[in-house]
C-alpha cells in the first residue's frame, strides 16, 4: 500500500455547551470526518487521503476546525456543504478554499480577536 500523500485533521472535541470556547462536534457524531472519509472513497483516494478524527486543535473559536498536511492549510467554520469543494479544489487541484482558510494571524496566538479571555480549565 502506498504512504498516505495527505492526511486531514478533523476535530471533533466536545466540550459542554456552556464552555465559552464552544467546541467543534457538540454531537458528538463526528460526521464532519465522516463526509471527509466518505468522499475521498468516492473519488478513490482514500488509500492516498486519510481524514483522521482530531482532538481540540487549539482554533476552538474558529471551528469546526480542518487542517490538512503536510502544507499545513488551516480551515475554520467547516460545515458538511464543504467538504467536496475543500476534496476538490485543494486535495485534487492543489488550491486551498481561500474563502474558508483561517488567517495565519489567528493560529496559535493568545490575541486573535475571535478568542474569548482565557479561563482556567
Ligand atoms: S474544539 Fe475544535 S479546535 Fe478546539
């Protein structure tokens, strides 16, 4: 088989509704990874692709949250209805969602605008 050429993290971090840093899968149902694995089989990648599941991946205020590697493409607010643009424009033509892609700015900062003042948790 193969190395997987790509791999796509999904989070799907639960936190209770009440934790003002929300979360990216408050079902629980992981079904934003589902899609992901789903369409790359039907576009028969997926022994290329692997749409993993993802613990918090610390964009909580942007999510639900997707990055893909190894370009390390950051998105945020990924719903169900883009999954097969993200699979077919940046997976398959190499052109990351502009529209969806989280300002490098946001990553990994304790300032980004969106993130609430830190609690101890
Ligand atoms: S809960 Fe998804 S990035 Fe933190």
């Amino acid at each position: 088989m193969p190395k997987f050429e790509r791999h796509i993290f999904v989070c799907t971090n639960q936190r209770p509704a009440e934790n003002p840093r929300g979360c990216c899968d408050a079902e629980g149902l992981g079904s934003l990874q589902l899609l992901f694995k789903k369409e790359l089989a039907a576009r028969g990648l997926k022994n290329v692709v692997r749409a993993n599941r993802a613990g918090c991946l610390d964009q909580c205020e942007h999510g639900p949250t997707v990055v893909v590697y190894p370009e390390a493409v950051w998105y945020g607010n990924v719903k169900s209805e883009d999954v097969s643009e993200i699979v077919e424009s940046h997976i398959i033509n190499n052109t990351p969602v502009a529209r969806l892609q989280l300002a490098d700015e946001c990553l990994n900062t304790a300032v980004c605008p969106h993130r609430p003042p830190r609690t101890t948790e």
